[in-house]
C-alpha cells in the first residue's frame, strides 16, 4: 500500500444519531460555504466545458396533422 491509497477521510464507525446528524450538517455547511467561494470559478469553468456551437434552433411547428 502507497501513502496515496490510504483514505483521505476517516469516518467515525459508530455515532449515535445526533451526532450523526450534526456531522451531515456540518458538511453540508462545508459545501454551501465553497460553493459560495468558489462560484465564480465554478461558473467559468461550466462555461469553459460548454460545447462551443449553441445546439439549432428547434424547427417551426407546422398545422399539419401527421395522420
């Protein structure tokens, strides 16, 4: 095993509900608050990896029944 394979986070094995409870809030904050930070970035990024083409335009519809 490589110092690199060892997990980055260690989860408690047993914590009773309420902790449990509070641990998921807690990363919940966590991720609203960098999500806030980083928005920006986060953005630009998504414009980034965006296909360059807008996709067409969706054809005009017509008053042709198709039966």
């Amino acid at each position: 095993m490589e110092p690199n394979d060892l997990p980055i986070v260690c989860l408690p094995l047993e914590l009773s509900g309420d902790a449990a409870e509070k641990l998921i809030n807690f990363l919940y904050q966590l991720t609203e608050a960098l999500e806030r930070h980083y928005s920006g970035l986060l953005i630009n990024r998504a414009h980034q990896l965006a296909p360059s083409c807008p996709p067409p335009p969706p054809s005009p519809a017509t008053d042709d029944t198709p039966f």
